[in-house]
C-alpha cells in the first residue's frame, strides 16, 4: 500500500490548475460507498472498491493544494493519529477546499448514556441489553474504533491544522456546499436527526 501510494502521487495524482471541473477525493468507501467522479482511496483494494490503494495511516497521496474537496465518512475513528490526518487534509486542499467529515456521534452517544436510553443504541457488533454494553459497542466496536469524535474535539483538530472555518452540519445530511458534496448525501444513512448517531463538520482551509 505504501508503494502503491507513493507511485500514485508521483505518477497520476492531479495537480493545481490541471482539471477543468473540480478535483474530490474520497477517502474510505468500502464496498458499498464508492463516488463515481471521485477519486476513491481506500487500503482494501481486494474487498472494497476505490481508485488508489493506500494506507490512510500514511501520507495522503496527493501533492499539496491540488483538491477542492475530501470526503470521509466514518473513517477518521479507525486512524490511530486524528491530528496528522487533519494536517494532511488540510496540505492537499486548495486555499478555500472543503473538507467533510463524520464518524460515530460521542456528543449523543454521551446524552443517551446519561439518559440510560438504552434502545438508541444497537447491539452490533455484540449483543447486550445494558446501556453500559451498547454504549461500550457504539464507541469501540470490538476496539476497531480509537477514538471517540465530538464536536469540540473535531473542532480543536480542524482549528490546530490551520482549518479557517468549521461548521456543524445540522441535519446531519445537509451541506453548505451542494455542488462539491451532493452526491455523498445519497451515501449517508442517518434517520434520527434529532439526536443523530453520526456527527458531521465541514472545514474550509
């Protein structure tokens, strides 16, 4: 993958002022999520379907201020350093890119555990009736998640990187930017917009 990465920025990878249209990267869509007219990243190449097979661990594998947009959904919980990430976002946007991001929501999942509401909770990707177990499922998932994501918290990783704005989306599958991240609000599942399970901001540089 780190190969696979590097070879691709050094050989493909867009840069400024190349592309007619706007440049968008997604970064982690699986098997079900993949954007046509995005460049899709993702480390599983054999079980998932992307563009460029890379290690999101790693350096993104783009050239600086060479994308008007990234793109990742319930990916950043999964990386073992949020505050490189966002540095890298932040690198390969254009001055005025946008960078959407979301993942589990620890501000409601914090609420529905204060409140014991035990059945906002699922019980994947083991079975408890506690509110202790759902809410241990929802925020570690098998300790595949390492970090919980809050709105402060996102906010202070986005502001150290240099992010000059970031914004909390509310309804969670609205955007201030139609034309750059329309087509990913078809991915996005989320019914409970009053207290919704996944939290969503979206960053200027």
């Amino acid at each position: 993958m780190t190969v696979s990465g590097a070879l691709y920025r050094s050989l493909r990878a867009p840069r400024a002022g190349q592309a007619a249209g706007p440049v968008r990267a997604q970064l982690g869509p699986g098997q079900k999520s993949y954007l046509p007219g995005w460049i899709n990243v993702d480390a599983n190449a054999f079980t998932g379907k992307c563009d460029v097979w890379a290690d999101l661990r790693n350096p993104l594998p783009f050239h600086d201020a060479s994308l008007d947009a990234v793109y990742s959904h319930h990916v950043l919980e999964h990386l073992p350093d949020q505050g490189v990430h966002f540095r890298e976002v932040h690198r390969v946007l254009k001055p005025g890119g946008v960078y959407r991001v979301g993942g589990p929501n620890g501000d409601s999942a914090i609420r529905k555990f204060v409140e014991a509401d035990a059945r906002w909770f699922g019980d994947w990707p083991d079975r408890f009736e506690s509110v202790g177990g759902r809410f241990n499922n929802f925020v570690f998932c098998r300790n595949e998640h390492l970090t919980l994501l809050t709105e402060s918290f996102l906010r202070e990783l986005a502001e150290r990187a240099g992010f000059a704005t970031v914004t909390l989306r509310l309804p969670v599958r609205e955007t201030g930017w139609p034309d750059l991240f329309g087509d990913c609000l078809r991915t996005e599942r989320e019914n409970d917009f009053e207290t919704p399970h996944t939290i969503i901001v979206e960053c200027v540089r």
